[in-house]
C-alpha cells in the first residue's frame, strides 16, 4: 500500500517535501495574486485620498498594508487548510510537522514572519532557507512546525475494521450515542494509519479520541481495554448497529409499498 497522509477532504498527501520549484511556483502565484489585490487597493486609496488629510491617508495605506501581508494570508491558509490558489496550482499543501492539518496558529505564525522573510527581503531570505533546510523550510516553518507536501489526488483505500473478539459482548451491550461525523472520521483515519505515526504522536492522537469518544459511550469498556482497540469496537458496531437499523428501514417501507398497492376490502389483486 502507498504511504502518505490522509487528509479529513480524502485526498491522499506525498509524505515526502515538495520540491523547491513546486514552492517557488506556489509562491509566485501567490504574490500575482496578493500583488492584483495591492494594485486594487492603491487605486481605491488614489480616488478617495485627496478627500483624505495626510495622516488619515498614512493610517489607512498600514491598514492595507496588514490586510494584505498578514490577515490575507493567514485567514486563507487557515481556511483552506494549507492551500492558498497557488499552493492548489502547484499541488502542494502546508501540514504541520506531525502531519496534521495547519490551523490559526501556525498560519498567523507563518504570515507574520512573511512580512520580514518575504515582502521585506523581497523573498531572498526565503529562497536561501529552502534551499539549505532538507525539508525545504522557510522560516516561518521552521517557527510554525510546518513544511510542504505533495497532493497525489488519490483516494486511499483503508483496511476494513473488525471487532476485537474481548470486547465483542462489551460492545453489543454498551450504550452508544451517535458520533460526531467529524469525530467518526478522525478515528477510521487515525486507525487506517496507526503503524505508520510517530510513537509519540500516536499515543498522544490515539489519548485524545478516546477521551473524545467515551463521552458517547457507556458503560466504559472492561479494564485494561487497549484505547486502540476501544476505538475499533465502537466504530464497528456503531457500524453494524446503523447498518441493521437502515436494513429495518428498507423493510418496513418495502412492505408499506406492497399493501399499498393492494387494493381495499381483502378484495383480490387483478391478475393480468
């Protein structure tokens, strides 16, 4: 089976860095973009300024100048998760260290010191880093703990989950609430890809959706319960448990068909 990172979309990211050229075609589209959003906001600033005095006028170009630099960028990374238009042209995305998706933080963290890196140095100092770091880091991921992958655009396939034979009868008798689609999601993941994680990374994901998933589920699973196979005894029969009931479901409107389709009074049904 291909290696790499699944993301919560289901696209299946390269664990691999991306290339220097695919970051340096990502980052020139950025800029075109940023650089058509500056040319805007300079022709806005030249139709209404001479309305404006000096200060009121020095005050609003900052304001873009931030707009641009900072909140731009790091409200789109956020967002999208790593993938600004020109990280989606190249086909590459940001991840954290650990392989996770970018949030704020490491987004603000990144933009920010954009502003000195890139827009300041015009992107020399940027360029340098890359070249020399093996994962191809700029600062601002070396501060942020993040680093460029390639998006293969594929789906992988995950092995099938089966029920843990010690906690089979736990798990048929267990009261089990309906899990988050999200929460859901990010356990069959953490699953599919347990072998491959750090260790550290795996008790730590591994700890936190099995807080996450107890709160749904009552009794707790018998002592000394492995978390991992926890988690897979609750995906399986919630598995199974969704799937008889929509097995139900299909039956009973299957029959509702049929005896609507009959006609009143225990009168026969023409035969053709």
């Amino acid at each position: 089976m291909t290696e790499g990172i699944l993301t919560g979309e289901g696209v299946l990211l390269d664990s691999r860095p991306a290339s220097f050229a695919s970051r340096l075609l990502a980052g020139l589209l950025d800029v075109l973009v940023l650089g058509t959003v500056v040319i805007g906001i300079v022709v806005v600033l030249g139709v209404v300024a001479p309305e404006l005095d000096e200060q009121t006028g020095q005050a609003l170009l900052v304001v873009a100048l931030v707009l641009v630099m900072v909140v731009v960028p790091t409200a789109v990374e956020t967002l999208t998760r790593g993938r600004s238009l020109g990280k989606l042209a190249a086909g590459i995305r940001i991840v954290r260290d650990d392989g996770g998706p970018v949030r704020f933080r490491q987004a603000f963290v990144r933009a920010l010191t954009g502003v000195g890196e890139l827009w300041l140095t015009l992107a020399s100092v940027a360029l340098i880093t890359s070249m020399v770091n093996d994962q191809g880091k700029r600062v601002g991921d070396i501060l942020a703990g993040t680093y460029a992958v390639r998006v293969r655009g594929a789906v992988r396939t995950l092995p099938p989950l089966t029920m843990p034979p010690p906690l089979a009868g736990w798990a048929r008798s267990a009261d089990m609430g309906r899990l988050p689609d999200g929460l859901a999601l990010s356990v069959r993941q953490f699953l599919g890809r347990a072998a491959t994680l750090h260790p550290a990374s795996r008790v730590a994901m591994r700890d936190r959706l099995t807080a996450e998933v107890a709160r749904y589920v009552a009794p707790p699973p018998p002592p000394g319960a492995p978390p991992e196979a926890f988690l897979a005894a609750v995906l399986v029969e919630r598995r199974d448990r969704e799937y008889a009931s929509a097995s139900r479901a299909a039956e009973a409107a299957r029959a509702e068909a049929q005896a609507l389709q009959r006609l009143p009074h225990s009168v026969p049904d023409p035969v053709d």
